[in-house]
C-alpha cells in the first residue's frame, strides 16, 4: 500500500484499509489548533457569558451518575421549581410542547417549530447544546435571539437570578439558569407556544417542571445507549426516565421504531396518566426517500414521501408527495414524520391550525448546523481545501453512526472517503467505529481532538480513539493495523485533502466527512467563520 506523507518519520504505512494516520505535531507547530477557539460569541454578551461560566457546567465536566433517574440521586427538580416561582411563572402564560430522546430531539424540535412559524404561530425554541453561538440555544420565530435582547433580558431578571442562586446555596446550574432565562424570554417575547427540547433523560430535567395545564404535547424521539451512567445503566432506566416527561390527560407522540419492551414502557407510563399515544413509527405511517436532488441556492435534498394514516382507515390524514428535506437521511425523514404527526396532534386539540400546506413548508425550511452539512465551494476554500466536498455530521452515538453510515452508502456510494474524528469521552468509541467499518471502506480515518462544552475535561486523547479504532477493526476481522494520533483539527481536514488529492488515479475528488461530535463541527465552523 502507498506511504502517504513519507517525508514525514512519524507516518508509518498502515497494512490495511482503513489506514488511521499520523500527523507528528513537531512539524506543524506554526499551524493554529482549531480546537482552541473558545469563542465567536458576541462581545456584548461577555458579561452574560463570565455569569454563566461561573456556574457549575455538566455539559464541560460531565454529568453524575444516577443525576438523570427519578431517584435519590437525580437532579432536584425542586430547585427549578423554586426557580420558575421566583421568575413568576413565566411558561404559565403559553402552552409548550416537551420533547425528548436520545436521537433526533434537536432536528424534531426544529421541524416542529418550523411548521408551527408556518402556520402563523409566535413561536419559541429551546435547544441544546449549541454550534457557535449560545444564542443558537433560544430561538424566536425560526432566528436565534439576538445579542442585544438576550442581554437586555438578562440583566432586567438579574436581581432574581442572583437571588435565587444565594437562597439555592450556589448549586443553580448553567443549565437550569439559562433554562429559566429562556421561559422567561418566551414570555417576554409573548409567544403562542414553545418547543422545549430536554437536555438529560427527562424525568429529573431541568425542562421538567412543565405542568399538564400548559402541556400541549410530550413527544419522545428514540431511545438508545447514551449517558447510560447518568441514566440509571439500562436501556430500560433510560426508557423510564425519558418517561417522565408524559404528564396527566396530555397526548404523547412516540418517535421510533422502538424495541417491542422498550416501547412497552413507554405505554405502560402514559396509561398510567391517562395519555394518548401517537406512534410515528407504524404501519400506517409510510414514508419513502425517493432520492436526492441539488436546488438552487439550497444545495443537496432527499426528495421524499410521507403519508400518515390511521391504521383502519383508508384515507390518509396527511399525504405530502415531493418533499425535499434539506437535513439528509432515514433518520431525518422519520424525525419529520415525527413532528408532522406532532403537529397533527395539536391540529385535533382544535385550536391549533397546522395545514397540510404548512407542514410541508416548515419542513422543507427546517436546516441545522452539523446535521449532514455540506460546506460551501466558498466555505472550503476559507480552510484551504479548495474544490473539497466536506461534509459535516454531529453523529456521536453507535445508532447516529448507523444512520450517517447508511446515508452515505444510499447517496455517496462511488465516493472516496477520509473520516476526520473526535469525540467526548463518555462515548462508546468502540461502537461509533464499528459502525462506521462495517459497511464503508475509507481511504483513511484522521483521529483528532476537539475542546468539550468548551473545556478539555470531556476531551478523548487520541491516542485513546486510536486504541478503539484498532479494536473496532480487529473485532470487524479487518486484521492488524498500525495507527498514530494527531491532536489538532486543522491539520487532520489539510491531511485527509491531501490524501484525496494526491491520487490522480480516480475521477472522483473525494469527501471529507467530519464526525464524532458536534463539537468538532463547532471548530471546523468557527475556523470557516473567523
């Protein structure tokens, strides 16, 4: 197999493909880390920021085992509740839509929102965590609050803040306070209803002190092995505390497809507050990819199928034909029928009117950031891969790996590929790279190190990743293979060009895909910005 790079000692030849490569740091020491751009938030909003950092922070130090389950050691919803008390309320005076899951609650959210704008609807939306801005987290009417009415907003609740953080003893998180902070804006901005996505499990969540009085709906997306530890250790626990989010006499809508136990849960919870069940995943929920297409001034879509029925019923509730879904993939297409049939769910409440006309819109209009992204010719040229095709995907999970895995295999087949990689550290590293081997043949796979919930406590070392990348491969039956780390993100996405470019002997110039973690497509943003 050809050395690539071999004026470089640190680059060894791999025996086998995939090949994980080596960069040596001592020879790109005049090169910018990526990863340790902190920052491409507004100055106006540097003491809102230095307010919040100085708060405990999960998402950069990682949650507590057991903080997620409905047990003595969760979160104390309590001091959220207190919280929302002292603010006045402020979710009292809209209804909200609760959504959770451990795939696919911030694209449903998205959609969901996007089709009540839609409609004619004032619209909140509640989301984490970010890409480049902490703005990005609360939405009005489809646009990330602005610098000036966060920071308005936040200094005229201040007093209360402080307050409540004195009386709470200081263990008021980042978390819950920006939580508050957003109910309270939502007010502020007198909106018609809100979309809150969860940020942990559900039951003992900081989102969860939603009443049954202004719950328009619960929906739970999927439910898989992520924050196990935090989550009670089971798939099962994970189900019970994603649970908790169904509350007395309101309809919850099930994303799926569930595990026939699994969704057994599910139901068991919501019979026992005397809730509906939606089920998005089935039978009479059809929905079909027919292929993808490249719109101008938009770029790459799936053009797809939906059509919703019940299941005795030979009319369709909803039967859109030609939908062109700019976030790619099965995954995407069932997080939309998710929330089309959310937003049915409310149409049959009577005072909300969602047409057909409107879901297809607030669909076809719903993009995210790091959600099977594609750069720009522009934007790639700005990291000095001109004419590379890179695409940028979040997928952090052995079921997100499956779903990018699949996309790529349906609609980049023929293409060549180089994986650029980092992850948190409480992934399951193994899983993610086995997925991602067992159906895709890369050139190469770039293991590299991104900054977590902008801290370093969650990072993986590479020289970690690369342990579970070999084993992923020789579990696979790929055999033995040699593998060395690089630690910075820039020269990993010049590395994996250079390795797509030096072979002339193909027509096709390549992808570059850049996973593990939305927080490496944060830093492949930021550079792209800046």
């Amino acid at each position: 197999m050809r050395a690539l790079w071999s004026h470089l000692s640190a680059i060894s030849n791999c025996k086998l493909s995939p090949r994980i490569r080596k960069i040596s740091s001592a020879n790109f020491t005049s090169i910018r880390n990526m990863s340790t751009i902190s920052s491409t938030e507004d100055p106006e909003l540097s003491g809102f920021l230095a307010f919040l950092e100085s708060l405990k922070n999960y998402e950069k130090a990682g949650v507590p085992k057991g903080a997620g389950t409905d047990s003595g050691d969760g979160f104390d919803l309590g001091r959220m509740k207190r919280l929302m008390l002292r603010l006045r309320n402020p979710h009292s005076k809209y209804k909200v839509v609760h959504v959770a899951g451990t795939k696919g609650k911030g694209s449903t959210s998205a959609f969901l929102s996007n089709i009540l704008r839609a409609g004619g609807y004032s619209v909140g939306c509640y989301s984490s965590p970010h890409i480049m801005s902490i703005k990005e987290r609360i939405s009005c009417n489809g646009d990330p609050v602005s610098a000036s009415t966060l920071n308005d907003h936040f200094y005229s609740i201040k007093p209360v803040l402080d307050q409540s953080i004195q009386e709470e003893n200081g263990s008021l998180s980042h978390f819950e306070i920006l939580t508050g902070i957003a109910f309270s804006l939502f007010e502020k901005e007198n909106v018609d209803i809100a979309v809150i996505e969860a940020g942990l499990g559900g039951a003992r969540d900081a989102t969860n002190f939603i009443e049954s009085s202004n719950l328009a709906a619960s929906v739970i997306t999927t439910i898989g092995e992520e924050h196990m530890d935090a989550l009670g250790g089971s798939l099962e626990s994970i189900a019970e505390a994603k649970s908790g989010i169904i509350k007395h006499g309101r309809p919850v809508v099930l994303g799926g497809p569930f595990l026939p136990h699994i969704e057994g849960i599910l139901r068991s919870k919501a019979a026992s507050m005397s809730s509906s069940v939606i089920l998005a995943s089935d039978i009479g929920s059809r929905s079909s990819i027919k292929g993808i297409v490249n719109r101008n001034g938009i770029g790459l879509c799936e053009s797809c199928d939906i059509v919703i029925q019940h299941e005795k019923d030979d009319k369709p509730i909803v039967e859109l034909s030609d939908i062109n879904l700019r976030m790619l993939g099965h995954h995407q297409l069932q997080n939309a029928v998710t929330a089309t049939c959310a937003s049915l769910c409310l149409r049959d409440q009577g005072w909300w009117r969602v047409t057909d006309e409107a879901i297809r819109i607030g669909l076809e209009n719903t993009r995210l950031l790091g959600r099977s992204q594609f750069l720009t010719p522009k934007e790639a040229e700005t990291l000095q891969l001109p004419g590379a095709t890179v695409l940028l995907d979040g997928a952090h999970t052995k079921e997100s790996a499956r779903a990018l895995k699949e996309m790529i295999m349906r609609d980049f087949a023929e293409k060549r590929l180089v994986f650029v990689v980092a992850m948190a550290s409480d992934k399951d590293h193994v899983s993610f790279a086995k997925e991602l081997l067992s159906g895709l043949k890369p050139e190469a796979v770039v293991l590299t190190e991104a900054d977590i919930g902008g801290g370093k406590v969650r990072s993986t070392a590479c020289a970690v990743l690369k342990e579970s990348w070999i084993k992923a491969a020789d579990e696979l039956g790929l055999g033995s293979m040699e593998a060395s780390e690089n630690k910075t993100v820039f020269d990993s996405l010049k590395f994996a060009y250079k390795i797509l470019s030096d072979d002339t002997s193909s027509s096709d110039s390549g992808m570059v895909i850049v996973t593990g973690s939305l927080h490496i497509v944060s830093s492949v943003l930021a550079s792209v910005q800046q």
